[in-house]
C-alpha cells in the first residue's frame, strides 16, 4: 500500500492551536457531560439482584443473540435497568437465563433492597413465561449485591487506572525523557475523559468490561504514541541543523501511514463485532471504538504538539539567557593608495655618470682614509718649493 503521508509539506505542528482548540472543546463538552448527567453506573457499581432462571430446554446457538435482545427488550419494558446473558454448563446446552437488576432508588436498607429484588424476580419471570420460547421456566437462584462490593470494585478499578498510567510514566522517563513521558501522560488524561464524557452524554451503563476497555486504550495510546516518540528522537540525531518543529513535523508525516492503517483496521474489527457480536458486547466495542479513535489523535495531535511547544519554549528561554555576540560596526572599504615607484639606477647610466668629488672640510671620520705611497711625483715637487 503506498504511503500517502510521507514527503508531504503539511504543517501539522504550525497549526497545534487549531489541534489546541478543538481538543480543548472536546473535554470541556465531556466535562459538563460529566458534571451536568453523571455516568449510568451499572449493577456492578451500584448493586442490585443477580437473578437466575432455567429453562427446560437448551437455547440454540443460532438464537441465543436474537433471544438476549429480546429479553433485554422485555425487561426494560418493566421498568427494570438489567443486564442480560444467557449461560449454560461447558458441555451441556445454554439453558439458563441470567439478569442482573439494579436496586431502585427507593430502596436504601438492606431489607428494602431485598424485597425489591424479590419483586422484580416475580415481575420477569412472569413476563419471560409469556414468551413461547421460554415455555416452562423457573427460578434457580436469587442473590442481592450490595454496595460494599460495589465501592470496592470503583476503588479497584481507580487504583487499576492509577497505577497503569504512573507505570507508563516511569518507564517512558526511563526510556526518554520527562518532557517525554508527561506529554504522553497528558494525552492518555485526555483519551480517558472523552472516553468517560463519551459514555456520560449517551448514558451508556458502566459496567466492569468498561474498566478492562479503558486499560486497553490506555495500552494502545502509549503504543502509537511511543512509536511516534522514536522516530522523533532518531530524526533529532540525523537532523543536526533543522529546528525541533521541523523534525517533528517530519517525524509524524513519516509515521502517520502506520497510525491511519493501524486504528482502521482495528476499527474495522470493532464495528464488525459491534454489529454482529450480539447486544452483550455493545458497551464494551463501543467503549473500544471511543478510545481507539482518540488514541490514534491523541498520539499525533496532543502528546507530539505538547512536547514541541515545550522544547521550543526552552530554546527561547536558552537564547534569552545566552550574551549576545560584541557588535562589529563595518564602514566603508578604502582601498589602499599604491606606493611610490622606487627609480632603479641603471646599470649603464651609473657608469657613465662621473664621480663625485668629496667636499672640502668633511669630517675626516666619516671619509674612509686614502693609503697615499710616500714619494713620488708629489713628493718632488713639495721638495722643490
């Protein structure tokens, strides 16, 4: 498949305050979802019945799917949040109908909660023996869960959450940087409030399988985020001259093919089990589908543009701190005068030139002294006179 990213000019780091913008809406709808309608707690966290019922013969596997939407359908129709499944042995058929109920919000005491259970387990088991496919059913068991469990299933899964992101955390500061691993931290903060806000506009129940989505998406953001993370550091070595901008940018169009074909074709698989796995796994593909998908943009958009801005930031604080260079004030270029052409004595005109007398007078130290020979035609004529 041919890489229709890489060698673009897109600038996708100059343009993170648009990214800043839209993500900063994003959460700020999620957080009034949150605040304003809360999340739809379901019996896991809130408590309730756990109610079982058997039917004489077996569910075929080819109606289980239709059989649990409907007995979903006719549950609701009462008036009863439940959770629906239908279980069996093994080895044997699938002839037990399981529901789970949520207590009403009358009912405070445990007594109260009691009775109300045993009042919703008269009401669905009147309803289901209407239904010609449940012909003959009975009730097999009947438990209430209280909120004891309840708490110590939210702790839980607090603490599950907690302890996944400060893990990531250490191992990306060991495996890079600081700046590294809370960029990339602030981009799993982001995928889980539009998780959570996704799930609190929609008023999707919450149950455990939420949780387990949520760790998931977590393990996959950091995922495409790290992938990204290396590339950038590797073209900060092979790039000595370019800005950390620059290398950024390259580094995501360089990656972006990966992170596209990834989270396609891990949604492809998503919507195919969203449609056709049954109603008992919508919540939970629809929690994948929301994090997936934000993952994928938190990894380009947050984590990379946060640590951009970031660097950046740090190189204007170095250049601030940095003395400045002695300013050299450069005039005009004078061109240097020729000097004076020395007049070489020609050889011939030196010699046709007669000597020069030596003056009358002159200091006898500075004449060299002439060796006269004693005698001679002066001699004789100074003898004469």
């Amino acid at each position: 498949m041919p890489d229709l990213f890489r060698g673009r000019k897109w600038d996708l780091v100059g343009k993170r305050r648009y990214w800043y913008i839209i993500s900063s809406l994003v959460i700020a709808s999620c957080l009034y979802a949150l605040i304003a309608r809360g999340l739809n707690y379901g019996i896991d966290f809130t408590g309730g019945g756990l109610l079982t019922y058997r039917v004489p013969h077996s569910i075929p596997a080819g109606q289980q799917g239709g059989a649990t939407a409907d007995l979903r359908d006719t549950i609701d129709g009462l008036g009863i949040p439940n959770f629906v499944q239908i279980a069996g042995p093994p080895l044997g058929g699938k002839n037990l109908i399981v529901v789970r109920t949520q207590f009403p919000a009358a009912a405070k005491t445990d007594a109260q909660r009691n009775d109300a259970v045993t009042e919703q387990s008269d009401k669905i088991l009147e309803a289901l023996a209407k239904d010609p496919r449940f012909t003959g059913i009975r009730p097999a068991a009947k438990e209430v869960v209280g909120s004891v469990v309840s708490q110590e299933l939210i702790s839980k899964a607090l603490m599950a959450v907690a302890l996944g992101s400060v893990f990531i955390l250490l191992w990306i500061m060991v495996r890079y940087d600081f700046k590294f691993s809370v960029t990339g931290i602030a981009a799993l903060i982001h995928d889980v409030i539009v998780q959570l806000g996704f799930f609190a506009w929609l008023q999707r129940p919450v149950e455990s399988p939420f949780v387990a989505a949520i760790l998931t998406v977590v393990g996959y953001s950091v995922h495409d985020t790290i992938v990204i993370f290396d590339r950038i550091r590797e073209n900060v070595k092979l790039r000595k001259g370019a800005s950390f901008a620059e290398t950024t940018n390259i580094s995501l169009l360089e990656t972006m093919a990966r992170s596209v074909n990834t989270v396609l074709t891990v949604e492809f698989t998503l919507l195919a089990l969203y449609f056709f796995g049954g109603a008992t796994v919508h919540d939970f593909v629809l929690a994948l589908l929301i994090g997936v998908t934000t993952g994928a943009y938190s990894s380009i958009f947050i984590a990379s543009q946060l640590l951009t801005g970031w660097k950046e930031r740090e190189e204007r604080r170095r250049a601030v701190g940095r003395p400045a260079p002695p300013v050299v004030t450069v005039g005009p270029r004078r061109r240097p005068e020729p000097a004076p052409a020395r007049s070489q004595p020609q050889p011939e005109a030196a010699a046709a030139q007669p000597a020069q007398a030596t003056p009358v007078g002159a200091d006898s130290a500075a004449q060299p002294k002439a060796k006269r020979k004693p005698g001679g035609k002066a001699g004789k004529r100074k003898k004469r006179f």
